[in-house]
C-alpha cells in the first residue's frame, strides 16, 4: 500500500498534526479532505512550533500540500496562514499548494450566523469553533455556495448572491439582523480572489497525475470520528464526515486510493464544545491531565475536557473507519500516576454495553466500567524505542491494542517531531 490516510479516532486533537509532519517527509503529497480552520493542528519541530488550521501539514517540510474539495475554505483565514507561516520562514508557492477550485467558500455571513446561533443557544450551544463551518457547508449541500472557481467570474455572481442572499437575509431576520451587504461582500470578494486564484486547479486532475507517477499520497483528516456528522455524538458534532471514507470524495480520487488508515488516538481522552464524554474526570486526576498534556484548543484557547482512555469509543472508531493501524499519542503525560484507569465497556439502566448507542440521551447517560491497571514511575517523554518504555506503559499499549482490537503502528512520546516510535511502518504495510 503507497498511501495513507491519517484520521482522529476521537473527539479530536489526538496529535495528528504531529503524525502528519512526521510521515510528511516519505510522502510525494499531503491532502487535507475535510473540515476547514476549525482544525487546530501542532507541529514542533526542533523547538519551533507551527499551528496549523487549513494548509495540510505536509507544508512545513516543503511537501505539497493539497486542500480538496471537501474543505470549506475561508479566503481570508488562508492568507492569513500562509502570511503566518512565510514569517516563520515556510515557503508557500504554487508550486508547492494546490486549491481545490471546486471548494465552497466560508463567508464573513457564515461566520456570522455560526455566532448568532450559538449565542441564540444559550446553554444548549454545540460549542463551535464560530468559524463558520457548519453554515457554510449547509449552503454547499444547499447548492447556493460561492465557490473557489467562482472567484474567477465575479462579474456574473449576481444570480448566485441572489440565491444566497435570499436565504440569508431570511435567517438574519429572525435575529434582527440587517440584510446581507451585498456591494460589501462583492468588494472583499474581489479584493482577494487574486490571492486563492493562483494556487486554484482542477485538483483531481492533478492527483491523477500524482498517483500515475506512482507517488505517495498522505490524507491529513481533520476532527475526529467522534465528532463526525453521522457517526458522531449528534448533535454534538461538526458538519462533515470526518471518517476515513471521505478522504476520496473530498479530494477527487475513488475509494482504492486511500491506502492504509492510520488512526491518531490520545492515551487518554479530551474533547473541547459541548456533548457526551462518558470517561469525563471532574478531579485532580483530571486537572492534572490537563495541565501536563497543555489541553487547551489551538483554534480558539478552550480548555479542553479530560478523560480516561475509553476503548468502547475507540474500537468503535477503528471499525467505522476501517483503520489498519493507530498511533498512541501522548503516553507521556500518564507517566507518575500510580494507577490509569480503561473504559472497556458502558452501563445503561442496568444493560451493560460493549458500544456508545446513538441516542443523544443515551450517549448522556451511559456509565463507563472501568479496568485499573498499574501506573509507571518511569518517564516515557522523548522516548524513540518501544525497548525503552517502562513495562507497565508497555502493558498500558498491549492492552488498548487488545481492547481496540487494532495494532499499534507507532507511538509519540512528546510534542517533538523525532520522539515517535515506529513499530510498523504505515508506507509499508
Ligand atoms: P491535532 O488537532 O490532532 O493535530 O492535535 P493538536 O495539535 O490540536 O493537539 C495535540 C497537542 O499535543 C499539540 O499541542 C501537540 O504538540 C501535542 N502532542 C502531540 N503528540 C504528543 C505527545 O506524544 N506527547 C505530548 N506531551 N504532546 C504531544
Ligand atoms: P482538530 O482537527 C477538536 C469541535 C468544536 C465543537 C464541534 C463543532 O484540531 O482535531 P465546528 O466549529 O466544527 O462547527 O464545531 O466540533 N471541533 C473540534 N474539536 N478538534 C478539532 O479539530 C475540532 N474542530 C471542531 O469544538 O464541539
Ligand atoms: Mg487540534
């Protein structure tokens, strides 16, 4: 298998940044295929760290990097990206970005209404991003999207913001607000249509090309299984499929490309929003986490919510996705607990569950059965051989691998580029 498909097989922010950049540099082309900047990816390399919500992290390597159909793209978030990463000194051209020319585009009013919802919501928000995602993929399935290639004909837009401006004009009424500014929209719309329109192509054309030549493909997945539209804990979830199928749909290639699937999977558990978290811990043990996993969101400096491993989500994940192999991140913050705790399966008005059920409430109310196993004195953090982790932590991983019913193909050992272990190679399975 050439390919790889890197996909979260929780709620989100397992490290796949991480990974991502660290398989990069044996990949020919890195695919982002999903979501947009409500992706918060990290990458650290010798020292140097680099936030990523849109470019694939294949950019930082020099790899090219591809934004499929499937992303919503906001305009003026991917300048200023690329702007962010130029001043770090990663060199961004047309020759190394690709755009699909066929995605939709985020707008300032997507933003807007993604706000004024949650607002509206109260107590029972979602927990957004406020980026504008779920709105502006609602107006692609909606068939009233602008869209990248259309950026190019701006001058006979006026049908299409007819369309668009009369569904929204409707929603910002019911929150008292103004129509859409149609002449404002229209300016800032050509003020940087040069910008998106130099990296803009028929990019399934050009991943033909790409696998013709035999090159190694990398899809970088965005938000985790959890958190995927119609697998996820809806309502509670963002408006994509985050799965591993949608890395041939959101970038143009039939579902024999995608190669191995590599699930990202956190030692423990976080989620940043709104929704079930059965392994939730409220406790020291929680705040602890936390604090040395540095759990707080990239995109928007949320606290994220900490838990113990939940294997029931995980396996649950890895069958959905079909992955082939994880990588365990961040074992390293366990390290020093005397005691680490497994969710292996749930307790529901005295049923016992060996998966999360899909109804709302029901997902509230699950209880987790836990498995206790000995913590480790040892540190784990910057570890780069399987040989040097301390026993128990190795029990910890065989354990998952069992529970989840899926191999491990590497861990990570610290935020570092170079502190990963390699056990099976992804490129070579
Ligand atoms: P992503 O959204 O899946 O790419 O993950 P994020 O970048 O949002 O969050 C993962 C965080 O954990 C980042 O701050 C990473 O630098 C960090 N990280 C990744 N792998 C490891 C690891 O093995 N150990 C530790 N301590 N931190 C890690
Ligand atoms: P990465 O790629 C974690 C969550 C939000 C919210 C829900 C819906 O860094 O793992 P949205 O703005 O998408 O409509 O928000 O999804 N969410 C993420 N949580 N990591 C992410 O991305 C996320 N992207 C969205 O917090 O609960
Ligand atoms: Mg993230």
């Amino acid at each position: 298998m050439a390919n790889v498909t890197v996909i979260g097989a929780q709620w989100g922010d397992e490290g796949k940044g991480k990974i991502v950049d660290w398989l990069a540099s044996r990949a020919d082309a890195v695919v982002r295929f999903q979501g947009g900047h409500n992706a918060g990816h990290t990458l650290v390399i010798d020292g140097t760290t680099y936030k990523l919500s849109l470019l694939p992290s294949g950019i930082v390597s020099g790899t090219l990097s591809i934004i499929g159909n499937g992303v919503v793209l906001d305009p003026w978030a991917l300048k200023a990206e690329v702007e962010k990463l130029e001043g770090q000194g990663v060199r961004i051209t047309a020759d190394n970005l690709a755009v699909a020319d066929n995605c939709p585009l985020i707008l300032p009013i997507h933003r807007d209404l993604d706000g004024l919802r949650e607002t509206a919501a109260g107590s029972g928000k979602i927990g957004t991003t406020g980026r504008g995602i779920g709105p502006a993929y609602e107006d692609k399935v909606g068939r009233r999207a602008i869209r990248v290639c259309d950026l190019a004909h701006l001058d006979d837009l006026e049908p299409q913001l007819d369309r668009l401006c009369a569904h929204h004009d409707a929603l910002r009424a019911g929150f008292d607000q103004p129509p859409v500014d149609r002449e404002q929209l229209l300016s800032e719309l050509r003020e940087i249509a040069g910008f998106v329109l130099q990296y803009a192509q028929p990019v399934w054309k050009r991943l033909k090309k790409v696998r013709k030549a035999g090159a190694k493909i990398l899809f970088e997945g965005a938000q985790g299984v959890l958190l995927d539209i119609d697998h996820g804990t809806y309502p509670f979830v963002t408006s994509s499929n985050t799965v591993s199928g949608t890395a041939a749909a959101g970038s143009g290639l039939g579902p024999n490309s995608t190669g191995y699937v590599l699930g990202i999977v956190k030692a423990y558990t976080t989620r940043v929003g709104s929704g079930p978290f059965p392994t939730e811990l409220e406790d020291d043990i929680g705040q602890r986490l936390g604090e040395r996993g540095h759990e707080f969101g990239t995109v928007t400096g949320r606290q994220r919510r900490v838990g113990w491993f939940d294997a029931v989500i995980v396996r649950q994940s890895c069958a959905i996705s079909g992955v082939t192999g994880i990588a365990l991140t961040k074992i390293d913050v366990l390290d020093g607990l005397d005691e680490v705790k497994i969710c292996t399966g749930y307790r529901l008005r005295s049923n016992v569950y060996d998966y999360f059920p899909s109804h709302a409430a029901d997902q509230a109310a699950v209880e987790p059965i836990y498995e206790t196993m000995d913590g480790w004195s040892e540190s784990t953090a910057g570890a780069r051989s399987f040989a040097d982790l301390p026993a128990n932590a190795v029990k910890y991983v065989q354990r998952i691998q069992e529970l989840i019913e899926t191999p491990v193909a590497l861990v990570s050992t610290s935020p570092e580029r170079d502190d990963t272990i390699l056990m099976r190679d992804p490129f070579m399975d």
